[in-house]
C-alpha cells in the first residue's frame, strides 16, 4: 500500500455545470482506521448529474460540498483495514466514500457488501446501483405501469434512462425513447429494446410524439425539465403519471426560468407529477438489487459504461456528462494498488 491518496477536493463554487477548474486533486496521506472505521481503497467512482446539485450554492435535499472538502461521490472498492466488526479486509463495498484513492469511513458511509455474483463490480455503481435503483422505483411505485401502456423517457440512453425503457418492456409495457443524435436514437432501439426511439436533435418533437404515442403518454419518465417535457406533456393521456427524476436541461434555476405551465395538461388529463429522490427508498434496496441482478444475469436488462481510467479524470467528468459525450454510464476506474 503506498504511503499517499489523491484526492479530489471542490475548489471553487461553480456557476451552472461544474467545470475541471472548480476541482483540484491534492496528495494526503493515507490515514490509519481508528477504533470502529474502515480503510477503503477505491476502485470505480461514480459520476452523476446530480453532482451538479451537490456542488451548488444552493442547498436542495442535499447539503452542499463544503469548498476544500473531497468531492461526495458513490464510489465502490476493497477493505485494506477494518477496525470495525462488520467488515473484513478484503471485502468488496460501495458508499458514499468520495472522489479519492482512500477512503476511511464509519461503517455508516458503506451501502453494502457486494456479493459473489459474477457481475463485474462496476455495475455496483450504475445499473444495479443509483442508477438502476432510481429507474426501478421511479417506473414502478410512481409510474405504476400497466401491461401494453405507452411509456415515454427522455435522455433514454443514459445510466437512469436506458434502465427505465428494458423495465417497461419487462413489464409489458410500449417504450419510446428521447435522446440527442443517431448514435443514441440507434443505441435505444438496438441495445436497449425501445419500440421507438426519437432524436429530438433532428426530428419535430410534436409531431414525432404524436405518431409514436397514438393514444397518447401513460407515464412519462423526466430526466430533462425544459422544453422536452413541455412538448410531452401535451400529449398525455386520461390519468397520466409524470416521473420528476431530473432536470438536465435548465442551465439555472437562478432566477427560476419561464416557460409553459404544466397545470392545464395536468387538469384536463387527470394527470398526476411528482417529484423522486431515490434515496427516499433505501430500505427496500437489497430486494430491488436482488431483482435487477436477475434481470442483468438473465440478458433482460442490458448496460453499457462509459469509463475513463485514473483520478485525474474526474474533475472535468460532470462538464462531460452534461455535454453528452458518455455513452453509458460514466466512472472513474483506479488501479487496485499504487498512486
């Protein structure tokens, strides 16, 4: 084990999409578990849009990164040293252990054990992870979808995305897919099993809508806010469900933008929208893994990883995302060992 760990440390408070400046990666020592902790060493860590939110200067469910502080990160890794009765040196974890090579934690930080189940660990962190997690939630308790329904998802070959199109069809349901450019309109129908699949880069987005969703849209699945969702939302259908899951597309919501009402589409279709933090479902998480893992052993629920090798990738891995430049889900992969 050597003698350092490089961090990833928020070095400034980014205005919209943080940038690479915002960040800097600093070298520490590796410290010593005290009574009753865990020494990590990372091996994925995690990149989410979400982390937009976490570096704002506003609060929202989530306090703010502190300026000088490891970036908040899920990342997955191996026990070095446990002094802590739960876990052993060598066990397999993922946490909330941070944007660094090292991480000592309280067994509190750690999710959960990763079992032997002949996956690769970095799915830990996406399709059966937050991701996954967010998109079986998000569909199933507030979609509560229904054999041979319309269900309509934007950024739909993203991490959350992608999962929430297979989900449907699993459950019998008819799929579209909003994504930006041929590449991810191809990718939706190929790899990812939606019925259609629409590029709102080059197609009418009305008009594309109304000939794929002839009886108009059962649940719409939201990673975009803006004006993706305002042209959905006027093609629901009689007792829609709306999924809030994330706003993408709204560069600030500082002052909160102007656009299209969404109470008279909500009204005239008896529709209803909420809001989802998938963390409000942590207790149920060992058996929604547990069924996502059939899905992905069995070939019903299909990934792909976008992965970019060393920490000193991860400060401008957010602007990246936000760019599209991932085709899947986006990691930062460490060596097992060394700096």
């Amino acid at each position: 084990m050597t003698d350092t760990s490089r961090q990833v440390l928020l070095k400034s408070r980014p205005s919209g999409i943080p940038q690479a400046e915002n960040f800097e990666i600093v070298d520490m020592p590796v410290p010593e578990p005290a009574d009753g902790e865990v020494l990590v060493r990372n091996l994925y860590l995690s990149v989410e849009p979400a982390m937009r939110g976490w570096v704002s200067a506003v609060a929202n469910y989530a306090e703010p990164v502190a300026i000088g502080a490891v970036m908040r990160s899920l990342s997955t890794g191996r026990v070095v040293a446990s002094r802590a009765a739960r876990y052993q040196a060598g066990d397999l974890v993922t946490g909330w252990l941070g944007w660094q090579e090292y991480a000592c934690v309280r067994p509190q930080a750690i999710q959960r054990k990763l079992p032997a189940s002949g996956l690769p660990i970095s799915t830990s962190l996406g399709v059966l992870g937050l991701n996954g997690l967010t998109a079986y939630f998000g569909l199933l308790d507030i979609g509560r979808p229904k054999a041979e329904q319309t269900v309509v998802v934007s950024t739909a070959a993203g991490a959350v995305g992608s999962c929430v199109g297979q989900i449907a069809k699993i459950k019998g349901c008819r799929a579209v897919g909003i994504a930006g450019g041929a590449t991810k309109t191809q990718l939706c129908t190929e790899a990812f099993g939606y019925d259609v699949a629409i590029d709102y880069k080059a197609d009418d987005l009305d008009q594309a809508l109304a000939a794929a969703c002839p009886q108009g849209v059962d649940i719409y699945f939201d990673n975009t806010a803006g004006a993706i969702s305002d042209a959905v939302l006027k093609h629901l259908a009689v007792g829609a469900r709306v999924i809030v899951c994330g706003t993408a597309s709204v560069a600030s919501w500082s002052p909160v933008p102007q656009g299209p009402r969404v109470e008279r589409d909500l009204l005239v279709k008896r529709a209803s929208m909420q809001g989802l933090l998938v963390m409000d479902h942590e207790a149920r998480y060992p058996d929604a893994i547990e069924e996502l893992s059939q899905w992905v052993s069995a070939g019903r629920l299909r990934y792909r990883e976008d992965i970019l090798d060393g920490i000193e990738q991860a400060p401008g891995a957010i602007a990246g995302l936000y760019r599209g430049d991932n085709l899947g889900k986006r990691l930062i992969r460490l060596p097992e060992s060394g700096s």
